[in-house]
C-alpha cells in the first residue's frame, strides 16, 4: 500500500508582517496542497493522510475552509483524509461541521471521531482527532485495543507531540502528547503524524511528516511531504521525503569585523539557496564595523534584498568609528567634537546598552548628515 | 590706527579751509555747540578713507558747501604700522585723491583710494570700501543707544583675531547645516516639545499600532466570547443526553407514583383516626357532665354545714363588742370634761403675759424720752454756737481779691522805688582819718564808707567845712512812686485794714473759725441725724425736728403703757414678771394640748367600736341569707338519696369515655407522623417538580443549543481567528516601525542635543576674549553685570543680580552705554591685538543721568589707554570733567 503522509497545513495563515509579500507565502500553503496531489498521483498514493492542523484556527472564513477542499477535488483519484489538529479542533460549531455543512466532494474525508475507517481492503486506519486545543490525554491510546481483521495492515494518524520530544515552545509540547512507543504497542504498521514542523523520524514506523510550506524560520528549509509504502501488515515501511514547498527558509548569521568578506558570504548564500528569488532570508548581522564599512554594508544589503524574495536583517552591530571616519565628518570644531564626543558616549561601560546603542546611531546620523 | 590730522575746505560750512588740531593718541574731546560743524567733519574722515574720490553719492552730495563752486577737499593724515600717511581727496569737482607715506606721495588718483584702503586692511568695493571694523567704531549721531552689530566684515576680523589666540572653530556652515537637517528631520515626527507631530511618521505608526491594539483587544473579546460559547454549546449538549435519557425518565415517573399511592394511604388512616378523636370527645364530655352533677352535690352539703357554724360565731362576736362599744363611750365623756377646766386656766394665764408685756414696755419708753430730750438740748446749743462763729468770720473775712490788689499795690510802689534808685546819682562817702565823725550824709554821720542813692536830694556834710548837696535830675519817678502809694491806700482802704500783715492775719482768724465750725456742725449732725443719704437743705433744723417728733412719739407711748399711773418697778423686775407669766402660761398650753389629744383620741376609738358592730350584724344577716338559698336548692330532707343517684350516673359515663379512648389511639398509631408526612409530600413534589423541570429543561436546553449554534456559525463564519492572528501580526509590525522611529528619533535628538550644545561651547569659549575685555568697561558701570553676546558678536542682554534682561527692555540711557562700552570692548581687542582702530563717536551719551556719565568718562579714558577714542559732543559742561586731550576747530589760512 502506498499513501502519502502530510500535516501542517495551516490554510490562512496571514504573514501580514510579511506586507505586500503575504499573499505570496498565503497562495504557496494551496500551491502546497496541489503539489502534494501531483505527487500522489504520480507515485499511485490512493490516500493522501493529513495529520491535524489542516487550518490555521479554528474560526476560518468559509473561503478559507473551502479553499484547500477546492485544490484537492481536482484530483479526483486521491482520498484526502483530514484530522482535526491542535489549531483546527473538532469542537462544536468549529471549522470541521462548518466544513462538513458547506459540502465536501466525494475524495475528501473528515475524521471527526476515532472510528476505525477501511483504506481499501487491505489497510484500516485508525484516527485519532483532538476536540480540544490543548488535550491532556494521549488519544492514540484507544488504537491499542482497536480491533482489525488479521492481516490488516494498521495505520494510525494523530496530531500532537511525542514524549519528550522537541524544543522548548513548540506548539503542542505540553499538551497533546503520544507515546512515542504508540506504533509497537497498537500493532501499528505506520504511525502518521503531525504538529512538528520539520520532517523527522521517530521511530522505523512513526514518522512527522513536516510542514508541506515552511512559515518560519525555525522549521525546515523547504517544504515536505512524506511518500509511504507499506508492502504488507508487519513489513517495514518505506518512507521517502519529497519537497513540495515554494519557498526556502534560510537563517543566517554574520559575525562582521569589516566589508570586506560580504561578497564572498553572498556567492555562498546563491549556491546553498538557488535560486535566491525565492529565498527567505533571516540574517542576523553582528560585530563591529567602522562607520564606512557600515555604509557598505548598507549597500550589500540593500541589493541583497533585491535578490531574495524577502529579507530580514537583525543587525546587533557595534559602529567604531575610524580616524578617516571622524576626519571625513571633519577635522576640527564642532561637528568633530560632537562625532569624539558620540564615540566616546557609545563605549561608555557606565550607560545603559539602549544609551550606547543611541549614541551609535546618533553618531552614524552625523556621519550621513556631514558626509551628505 | 592713530588719526593724527584733519582739515577740510569746501565742505559743509567750512568753505575756507578749517583745521582740527590737537588730534593725537589717547582720549580725544572736540566740545563745540550744535553746527559747529562736528558731524559735517566725522562726515568728511568718513569719506577720505572709505570712499573712492570720485563717485557721486548722496552723502557726497551734501558734503559740499551750499553753493560752493570749489571741491569739497579733506586732508586726513594717520599713522599705521610705524609709518605716517596723509591722505589728500578732493570730492564733487576737480576730484582727485593722492597718498603720501612718510611725506612721499605713494598713490594718486584711483591707486590712492586703493592704496588708502589696503593701508587700512579694508576690502574695495565699488565706490567705496568695505568699512569693516571702523563702520563698528564709529559712530554717528543719534546711533550711539543702537546694539553693536558687526557686519560680516567686522566679525570675519573679529573672529581671526580670536580664532588665532583660542584656537576654536565653530563649524561654520556645515555644523549649522548639519543642525539644521536635524532638527528638519525631527521636525518630520515631532513638534517642538517633542510630542508625535500630526500627519508625520511617528505619529502614523504611533496611530497604527494603537488601531491594531484595540482591533486586537476587540477580536480577543469576540474570540472569548466564542470560546465560551463552544464551552456553553458543550456543556448544553451533554445536558440535552441527560435530560433526554427515557429509562431516567420513567424510572423517576415510577418514584413518584409509588410516593402518591403512600400519601394517599396516610390520608385515609388520618381520617378514621379523626372520627375516633371526634367519638372520644363525646364521651369524655358526657362523663365530665355527670361527674360535675355529683360532686356539685356534694359540695351544696359541705356549704350548708359550713354556713351554719359561722352563724352561731358571729352571733357570739356581736354581743362581745357591743359592751366594748359602750365602755369607749363612758371614757370618752370623763376626758372631755377636763379638756374644759384646762381651756379656762389657759385664757387666765394668757392675759396675765399681755399684761407683764405692757409694763415692760412702758419702762423702755420713759427711758428714750430721758435720752431725747438731753440730746435735743444739746442740738439746740451747737445750733446757736455755729450761727456765733459764722457771724465772726462774716466779720473778720478779707477778701483773697482784695488781698491780692494789696500785695500788687505794694510791688509797682516797689518796683518805682527801684527805678527810682537805679537812676539816682549814687553818693559814696568814704571818711578818711581825719574825718571820722565828722561828716554826715543825709543827715547820719558816716562812719568809713556810706554808699547811697540820691533819689531824692541828700545833702553831705562835711563838718561845718562843707556841706554838700546832691541833686538828683527831675525825672517821672517821683510821680510814680507816689501814684503807686496812693494805689496801695485805696487797696488797704477797700479792704478795711492797715496793712497787708493784717490783712494776712484776718485770713488765718477766718480759717481758724471755719475749722471750729465744720467741728461743731459735725458734732450736731452726730447729735440729731438726719436720715437719708445726705444733708437736706436745712438739714440741722430738720434732725432737731426728727428729735422733738420722737420726743414727742416716746412720751405718748409711755402714756399709753402706765396704766395706773402708778410709779413702775425697774426694767430687771418687770422682765422678770413677764417671764414668769410666760412659763405658766407655756406650761397651760403643753397641758390643754395632751388634754386636747387624748379627747380625740377617745373619740375616734369610740367610733371604731360602733364600726366593728355594725360589721359584725351584717356579717351575720349575709350568712343567714345564704344558707337560705342553699337550703332552697336542695332541702335537708331529699339530699341523701339525690347523692347516691348522681353518684352512680358519673360511673357509668367514665366507663364509656375510656372504652372510646383506647380505639382512637389504636387509630391514631396507623396514621404517619408529621414528618414522615412532609417528607412523602417533599419527594411527591420534588418527583413532580423533577419530571416536570426535566421537560422544561430540556426545551429550554433545545433553545440554547439553538441559539448557541446559531451564534458560534455566525461568529465562526466571520474569519475571526484569521483576523485575529492577521491583526496580531500588524500589532507586532507597528510595535518593530514604532521602536524603529522612536531608535531614530533618539539618536537624531542625541545628535541634535550634542550638536548644540558643542556649538554653544564652542561659542562660550569663541566670546570670552571679547568678554574679558567688555567686563572692566562694564563693572566700571554696573558692577557684577554680565553681558550676553551672540555669535555675531551682536548684544543680547544684560545680567544683573543673577537676573536676565533682554538688551531691548533695557532703558535708552543704559542701552547707549552698553552698545558703547561692547563698542570700546570690540575695540580694545582689536588694538590688543595688533589691529587698533579709532573709536570715534559723534553726540553720544546723550541719554546719560549726571552719575552714569562721569562713569562712562571712566571707561572712556580706560579705554583710551588702549586705543584712539575721538568724542565729539556739543554738551560742554556736561563734558567738563571728561579729561582727554581737548580738539579745536581752526581756521587756516596759511
């Protein structure tokens, strides 16, 4: 049997900080739904399991909750399986009986309860959907004693975080936990979930499938949808990642003493992230430069972010002003003994770092404004 | 630059050729009245040095003489940099200008006027130079109480001249740029106090983040109020499963049935035991009945026993208390008896008191007619006594006015003897040895010296050698002396005595008799009183009234007390008479008195015996007529045999009532307590009430889940999580544009702050040179001031007592002065520094008080020690003590 495992979908999200790029990253999440059908068809995936969060919140507008419906009815010889998440909950008046109100086509199945549903003759899956943002049992518990006919391959689809797994504030850690051992002991032959962002193997039979579209730069580079096949019940899966994302989530970090290495540090970003127009880039910038290195480092900055699709530059950048610097405000009276006394105010160990950080820019301000 | 000469020719109204002479280093004073010319000849040095000799303008114009055909010709002559120059100009016609230095002519024409200004460091300009500093030094009329601006020119040398000792630059254009962008680049965001400025980026981003806040906060409240929704919508469908569960239901309908059916089994057990109650009652009431017949019987025949034996009592009791009755009234008679003999002895011995009281006082008023009568003789004596002594003193008064013309009388009489004597010749006659004895003077023989004065004629004899007669001259003393005689006689006449001293001594007799009258009329006054506060008029002869009218009152009263006539006993023996009358008759009164007691007494106990019987007869008349009554219910005879009959029916009845008793309380047992009923009829209603809240409830739970669901689709449908988090985004980008403007906007301020406030170190230190040489100038005038200056050099105010005061609020005099002494200031640099030009100052401290302006000749000849000062003033007493090298105006004609 093969199937493809999904999750994390998380339709309408707004990326409003993202300003006239947002419906950008907001068009890739459905571009992400149809690449993920592509492939299915292509590899001859019946079943395509998406593992929670489905949406972004639980109060969608109706386009969002038929928008991903409308890409997956276009492929009529998949079976989307959709599971309730931590953000989407199967909660009374919530998105699922919105969703199933307006219509779902035929290809489309919700599982709202933990009922055992037939894939096929050969497979049952076994779902587990969270009725509550933040449940403190481990639904997967009840595939323990759900009963199949032998030789039934068994396949589990939860959302929710493993024991003990993960980084402190990820969604989902406190709560809605599942036993990471939950595959052996439910005579699981695929345990499919959802709620970690990135792609990553718990164990030869548990897998989180990863966001199909990145939305962070904490996550993985590139979106990911996981291909399953399982030969027969108790074989082995075989699990291989494709990319389906748009867009790469990159962060980087520049430790700055000059200008001087920006142009190589630039080839190296076009090479680990061809092609860079659809980049996203995260790059926080430290060290210290002089005040014309700092001007130089503007401009890299300014082309760069031409390049890439977007570009978020932290700069935590110490300004040490040169002697050209200082000459090139002026050599004697007035502006000079304001740029001296500006350098002098910015290292000063006794001011605050917000007061030091002030004086940088008030001294960079002059550099501009005398230099102009 | 020290000027060392002037002249002029055609110019103004010097049409011949005038010479300014005594011009030379140090304090320079040209004092000469109004169109002597003083302006015309600052005029003229003006336009020697500065202007091109031959441009035409106004003020070249009017320096020529009205009407003159000659030039207008000036002859300035100076000395600079070690070397002397004369200047030669002539203006208007036949113009030309020549330069010597040293006496050699360096220039001529156009190259002089040049040449004439690069001597002076001054740039050209088209028809004149650029006055630089001497446009700051000189001052003309009437400009003196304006600020000293320096031109461009002036603070370009001002500022080399500083800038080469302090080494300080201000930046010049590009600081002043650099301030300006910032302060048009805050201007952008802020308003002047630093507030978010309206329709400027900060505020914007400020608006946003405030817009995105409330929408955020409005969401999370919708947000809330759909999350508790979905909580409601949960908790009202698991309710709806319970309420609609039909076992639950029918098992609660079974519980109520079953409760009904025991009630009603109560109730009917309730009723029976009610009719058994009601049987009960009867017969108990039936044997009460007969049992109150029986026993009334039986006490009818214990009453009419009873009755019996109080007759024969009370029978016994009447007779014993009508012989006490009689007893009480035989004693009652014998003690009235003597309550009579004792009344007669009493009026007895109350008379003899009254008659003892007469006597005594009859006594008492022979005695005070004795006394009055001894006192009113003596009245009567003091009375004529004081009338003798008033007569005397009648007699012996001399008026104290009459004294008083005697004793003036006597002084004029002295006082004309006196001038008499001082104008008499004085006759000293001093005996030598010879003559001893033997001369007389005025007719006494002199004895060593006499010494006289010859007011009237005196004649000295000298032995019968000489005799010589002094004449005193005729004068009108005489004739006072013997009007002021003849004055005292008629005073002592008027007064009817000799002299003065018996005048004097008549006075003190007078006194002496007033002092012996006031005693004697005290005495009287203490003899025969008056009553009353104070003396009446004629108030002696009113208490020897009062005296004789109670003379008068005694002697009745002792008619009226002797009642015989015959001669009373003393006073000790009629009081004793009248005591011993009192005591009898006290003693009467004591006795009448218990008499009087014991009578009422007896008679009130008489009356209670009659009291006592009359009870007793009708206590038994009451007893007599209810034994009758109860004999007529129930005579002696059929009383037995009714007591035996009753006595059976109330056995009978008894019997009943206990056999009716015992079934009600077999009754009674089988009906449920109280409780057990409020406790059947509790769980009847809370069954009823429970399927019947179970219906209502469940209709009620349908409604809610309706309504709930409605809303939830309504609030779910609206996108609000989207919203939420698209708004949650927007607040997190305005709050990173917020932080980013606001990183700015300090540093620009920083920027601004350090900017200015270098520029005004900068500026501090750039102006203390020239405040170093204001400050003696200004001390030397207001000690203490400070004085504010701008960049420019231009004035901004003063600094008194630690107080500001901007230069245009200060007085005219005090702003003439200031712009003077920042003028000598600027000036003193100068020269300090190499670079010495002429203060020159036409009709200046004309606004100065009289105190102000010998200070400002002070500073002037302080200031003097460092430069040129040329002041020309038609104030020439003002200026008197102004020192200096005084200037005067010559004609030449050489």
């Amino acid at each position: 049997m093969r199937f493809v495992h999904t999750a994390d979908w998380q339709i309408g999200k707004p990326f409003v900080r993202f300003g006239d790029k947002a419906e950008a990253f907001r068009a890739a999440r459905l571009d992400a739904v149809e690449a993920i059908g592509r492939l299915a068809v292509a590899e001859g995936a019946a079943h395509v399991l998406v593992a929670g969060d489905v949406f972004d919140s639980d109060s969608p507008a109706n386009v969002t909750l038929r928008a991903p419906v409308e890409r997956m009815r276009g492929f009529s010889a998949v079976i989307w399986h959709l599971l309730p998440g931590n953000h989407d909950a199967h909660r009374p008046g919530g998105p699922w009986e919105r969703l199933c109100a307006l219509g779902l086509p035929a290809n489309v199945v919700v599982h709202l309860s933990a009922e055992p549903v037939a894939l096929g003759g050969h497979a049952v899956l076994l779902p587990a959907p969270l009725t509550s943002r933040h449940e403190t049992r481990d639904l997967t518990a009840r595939m323990d004693e759900a009963a199949t006919p032998p030789g039934t391959i068994r396949i589990g689809l939860a959302h929710g975080a493993v024991t003990r797994f993960g980084t402190p504030g990820d969604d989902g850690e406190a709560a809605n936990q599942i036993d990471p051992g939950r595959a052996e002991k439910a005579g699981l032959d695929y345990l499919a979930l959802g709620d970690w962002h990135r792609t990553r193997e718990i164990g030869p039979r548990t897998w989180y499938a990863g966001t199909p579209e990145p939305d962070r730069h904490d996550s993985q580079t590139v979106g990911t949808a996981l291909l399953v096949t399982v030969p027969q019940a108790g074989a082995p899966p075989t699990v291989e990642p494709r990319h389906v994302g748009t867009y790469r989530w990159a962060a980087e970090t520049l430790d700055l003493a000059d200008a001087d290495t920006l142009a190589a540090r630039e080839a190296l970003l076009r090479t680990a992230h061809d092609p860079v127009s659809k980049l996203v880039l995260k790059l926080k910038i430290g060290g210290a430069l002089s005040i014309a290195a700092r001007r130089a480092l503007d401009e890299w900055l300014e082309r760069l972010q031409a390049s890439v699709f977007h570009l978020d530059a932290a700069l935590a950048l110490a300004i040490r002003p040169d002697a050209a610097d200082l000459e090139r405000i002026d050599f004697d009276g007035v502006l000079r003994r304001v740029a001296e006394t500006l350098k002098a105010r910015a290292a000063d160990p006794a001011l605050t770092a917000a007061e030091r950080q002030t004086a940088e820019d008030a001294l960079l301000a002059l550099y501009l404004e005398a230099t102009a | 630059m020290i000027i060392t000469h002037l002249a002029v020719e055609g110019v103004g109204r010097f049409r011949s050729r005038h010479v300014l002479r005594g011009l030379d280093t140090g304090l320079n004073l040209l004092c000469a009245p109004n169109e002597a010319g003083k302006s015309t000849l600052f005029r003229a040095l003006h336009l020697a040095l500065f202007a091109r000799h031959g441009s035409k303008t106004e003020e070249m114009r009017r320096l020529g003489s009205l009407g003159a055909e000659l030039p207008a010709c000036v002859e300035v002559g100076f000395k600079r940099g070690g070397a002397d120059y004369l200047v030669k100009k002539s203006f208007l016609r036949s113009t030309g200008a020549k330069l010597y230095k040293n006496g050699t002519l360096v220039a001529d024409g156009r190259a002089a006027d040049e040449a004439v200004w690069t001597a002076l460091d001054l740039t050209p300009g088209t028809s004149a130079a650029e006055e630089a500093a001497f446009g700051l030094l000189w001052v003309r009329q009437g400009q003196s109480f304006r600020p000293a601006e320096p031109d461009e020119g002036t603070r370009a040398l001002l500022s080399r001249v500083i800038e080469a000792e302090v080494g300080e630059v201000l930046g010049g254009e590009r600081g002043e740029r650099v301030l300006r962008r910032v302060a048009d680049r805050l201007a952008e965001d802020e308003t002047a106090r630093g507030q978010p400025k309206a329709g400027g980026p900060w505020k914007a981003a400020l608006d946003r983040r405030a817009e995105a806040e409330r929408t955020l906060a409005e969401l999370r409240r919708t947000l809330d109020a759909l999350e508790a929704d979905r909580t409601a919508l949960t908790d009202k469908l698991r309710e709806r499963a319970l309420l609609a569960d039909p076992a639950e239901t029918a098992r609660q309908k079974a519980d109520r049935d079953a409760a009904l059916a025991e009630r009603d089994a109560g109730a009917r057990a309730e009723q029976a035991a009610q009719q058994a109650g009601t049987e009960e009652a009867q017969r108990e009431l039936a044997a009460d009945r007969a049992r109150k017949r029986h026993e009334e019987l039986v006490g009818l025949d214990q009453r009419i026993a009873r009755t019996r034996e109080k007759i024969a009592a009370l029978t016994r009791r009447a007779a014993e208390q009508s012989a006490a009755k009689d007893a009480q009234a035989a004693r009652l008679a014998a003690q009235e008896q003597a309550f009579g003999a004792l009344a007669t002895r009493l009026a007895e011995a109350e008379r003899a008191v009254d008659r003892a009281r007469r006597r005594e006082t009859a006594a008492r008023d022979a005695e005070r007619v004795a006394e009055i009568s001894a006192r009113l003789v003596r009245a009567r004596e003091l009375r004529e006594h004081i009338a003798r002594i008033r007569q005397l003193i009648t007699t012996l008064a001399v008026p104290a006015d009459a004294v008083k013309a005697i004793e003036t009388a006597m002084q004029a009489l002295d006082a004309a003897r006196a001038r008499a004597e001082a104008k008499a010749p004085r006759v000293r006659v001093t005996i030598g040895p010879a003559g001893a004895g033997r001369v007389t003077c005025a007719g006494e023989a002199v004895d060593g010296t006499r010494d006289i004065a010859a007011v009237a004629p005196v004649t000295v004899a000298v032995g019968d050698l000489a005799t010589v007669e002094i004449v005193p001259a005729a004068s009108d003393d005489a004739a006072a002396i013997e009007g002021a005689r003849e004055q005292l006689a008629r005073a002592l006449r008027e007064a009817g005595v000799a002299s003065l001293a018996e005048a004097h001594e008549r006075r003190a007799r007078a006194a002496d008799l007033q002092t012996e009258g006031r005693g004697l009329a005290a005495e009287l006054a203490a003899t025969a009183p008056v009553p009353g506060p104070g003396p009446a008029k004629g108030g002696k002869e009113d208490g020897i009234a009062l005296l004789e009218k109670a003379l008068a009152e005694a002697q009745a009263g002792l008619e009226t007390g002797s009642d015989s006539g015959a001669p009373l006993p003393d006073r000790d023996t009629l009081a004793r008479e009248r005591a011993a009358a009192e005591a009898a008759r006290d003693r009467l009164r004591r006795e009448h008195a218990d008499a009087q007691s014991a009578v009422l007494a007896a008679r009130s106990e008489a009356e209670a015996e009659t009291l006592r019987l009359q009870a007793l007869q009708l206590d038994l008349a009451d007893m007599q007529t209810r034994l009758g009554e109860d004999l007529a219910v129930c005579p002696d005879d059929r009383r037995a045999e009714r007591l035996v009959s009753l006595a059976a029916e109330a056995a009978q009845a008894r019997a009943a009532f206990d056999a009716a008793t015992r079934r009600a309380a077999e009754l009674r047992a089988a009906v449920p307590t109280a409780d057990q009923r409020t406790a059947l009829d509790a769980r009847v209603r809370r069954l009823t009430q429970a399927i019947d809240g179970r219906e209502r409830r469940l209709a009620e739970v349908e409604r809610d889940i309706a309504n709930l669901q409605g809303r939830i689709a309504t609030r779910g449908g609206e996108g609000l999580g989207e919203r939420e988090a698209e708004t949650a985004d927007a607040l997190a980008l305005a709050e990173t544009e917020v932080a980013a403007i606001e990183r700015r906007l300090a540093a620009l301020r920083l920027l601004r702050d350090a900017v200015t406030e270098s520029r005004r170190a900068a500026r501090d230190s750039y102006l203390a040179p020239v405040k170093t040489a204001m400050r003696p100038y200004l001390h030397a005038l207001f000690p203490g001031a400070d004085a504010a200056l701008d960049a420019s050099f231009a004035i901004d105010g003063l600094t008194r007592a630690g107080a500001d005061e901007p230069f245009v609020s200060l007085s005219d005099g005090t702003r003439e002065q200031v712009a003077i002494i920042v003028r000598l200031a600027l000036g003193r640099l100068l020269a300090e520094r190499g670079q010495a030009v002429p203060v020159l100052l036409d009709d200046s401290l004309v606004f100065s008080d009289d105190d102000r302006i010998e200070r400002m000749f002070d500073v002037l000849t302080q200031a003097a020690e460092k430069q040129q000062v040329i002041v020309l003033t038609c104030r020439s007493r003002a200026f008197l003590s102004c020192g200096g090298r005084a200037l005067t105006i010559e004609r030449d004609d050489a």
